[in-house]
C-alpha cells in the first residue's frame, strides 16, 4: 500500500512540476564574451534572453569589470551594414531574443584581466520591471575558431 502512495503522490509531483515551464520566468543564458584579437578595440558579447509572463524591456547590461559596455544592434542603410547603438529592447512575453552576430549585441571595452583569467564576466541583466538577473558570461579567449569568426563580423560591420 506505501507503494501505491509513492507512485500517486510522485505522479501529483510531476504534474504541478510540468506546470511550471520555463515560459514563467524571465531568464538570460547561453552568454558568451568573444574577446577582440585587436588590444584597445571592443569586444562583442551574445546572450539569449527568454521572456517571462509579461512584456518587458532589456533597459541595460553592467559589468564591473570592463570599461564601458553597450547595447548595438547591426542595421542596413543604403545598402551598407552598420552597428548603432540601442537604449532599450522589448522582449515578449513568452518569447526569445537572441543577441546574435549580425543583429543585436554587446560592444565591450577593457575587459578586466581576472575576469579573462576566470575564464567568465559577471554581468547584470536590467529590465523595466526592475528584475536584475545576473550571468557569468563565458569568454572565449583570442584565437578560438567561434570567437575569431564572431569576432571578424562584428568588427567588420562597426
């Protein structure tokens, strides 16, 4: 009988854990920090950001230990490509924006040397509902196939 009760009360666990989606909650990840192989030009960040329950804007990015950093987004003008920088983005409930190369992303200068030696950048996430999420951001280092070929679009288009 103590069988019977296990299996129910784990069933009924289940299902209100199944009910509890990630769609709930706001949430950044897969970050990642491409290192410029160029000392002195910024470096370009990447993040994926899932909408919780209502709409919201992704007002800010921080990060201790860098110089400067800032939200761009890649626009064509006239035919050319070109980075501008951004404010603010919207972010839907329920929905995904990815900061990507080619689109949005971060612009990054002096990062510090004991988050390279880390390995990770710490970064605050600011949104309109005044949630702060923060995320160590992976950084791959000068010389890494993914980073040198995210690297060359981002610097090519600025």
């Amino acid at each position: 009988m103590t069988k019977l009760y296990s299996i129910f009360f784990a069933s009924i666990a289940a299902i209100f854990l199944s009910a509890c989606g990630q769609g709930d909650v706001l949430l950044v990840d897969e970050a990642v920090i491409n290192l410029s192989p160029v000392e002195g030009n910024p470096s370009s960040g990447y993040f994926t950001v899932r909408g919780g329950p209502e709409d919201v804007a992704l007002l800010a990015v921080t990060a201790d230990d860098t110089l400067r950093l800032e939200m761009h987004e890649t626009i064509e003008e006239n035919g050319v490509s070109k980075m501008q920088a951004v404010d603010r983005v919207e972010i839907p409930a329920g929905g995904t924006v990815k900061f990507e190369p080619g689109g949005k992303h971060l612009m990054l200068w002096g990062v510090g040397n004991r988050s390279i030696e880390r390995g990770t950048l710490r970064m605050i996430f600011i949104f309109s509902n005044d949630d702060r999420i923060q995320v160590d951001a992976v950084i791959n280092k000068v010389g890494g196939a993914d980073a040198e070929a995210q690297d060359e679009e981002a610097h090519n288009a600025e």
